[in-house]
C-alpha cells in the first residue's frame, strides 16, 4: 500500500519489483539494509522480515502477505474423528 493509492493485490514477484522500484529512489539505503549485495536481496529480506519501508518522513511503504489457499499440510493436522 501506498500513500494516497488504492491497496492493490500483487504475487510475490510483482512484490519484489515494486519494493525494488522503492529502494532505487534511495540516494543511501538506510543502514539495516546495506549489507545485501543487490537490491534484489534487499527487496527479498524486507518481504522475509518486515511489513513497511519509511520512504521518508511520514511516508511509508506498507505490505502483508496473505495466503489464497490453505497449505497441503494443513488436512494432515485435522482429525477427521
């Protein structure tokens, strides 16, 4: 989600382009996020790791991850009794 946008629905590698889109607008990442190589790396620990990016002051990224559909496993934990 972004400021002032309508909240859209995006895959997982829509998800990445657009955080990696985001952070291209950084002159300098901020310092937890340096240390990844690439900015691919970087957009792939923040989706791993957090649910928002401070653009700038007051501005703020946001993103949550949803499942569409119940994991495979899932029927192995209901008992059926």
């Amino acid at each position: 989600m972004e400021p002032g946008k309508t909240e859209q629905f995006l895959s997982y590698e829509e998800t990445l382009l657009w955080l990696i889109k985001w952070l291209k607008t950084f002159e300098v990442l901020p310092k937890d996020l340096k240390n990844y190589g690439s900015l691919n790396e970087t957009a792939k620990r923040l989706i791993d790791t957090a649910c928002d990016l401070e653009i700038e002051s007051g501005f703020k990224l946001q993103w949550f991850a949803i499942r569409l559909e119940p994991p495979s496993y899932r029927s192995e934990l209901i008992d059926p009794q």
